[in-house]
C-alpha cells in the first residue's frame, strides 16, 4: 500500500485553499483523497490514467 502525506496536520484558517499535487512518480491507478476538518472527514476517490 503506499500512503503520500501532502499536508499533515496543518492548521488553516476556514475558506478556499488550493493545493498542488505533482502525481508524476505515481503509477496509474485507483487512489483515495481524504480531507479533514473541524466537521467531519470527506473521503473522494481519484483514478489516475497517464
């Protein structure tokens, strides 16, 4: 299984933010994103297709 921890216990004040992510090492695949915050845990799948 292979975990990438982009931000990690961050604290950020509320509103938008945005984030780069260079996925070029990663191979082609099913992945899990897995945001959390004050109200809750919102958990999106990724399919990554070079």
């Amino acid at each position: 299984m292979l975990v990438n921890t982009v931000i990690s216990r961050a604290v950020h004040q509320p509103g938008n933010h945005q984030l780069e992510f260079n996925a070029a090492h990663l191979p082609d695949g099913a992945y899990t994103i897995r945001l959390s915050g004050e109200e809750g845990i919102l958990t999106k799948p990724l399919i990554m297709s070079k």
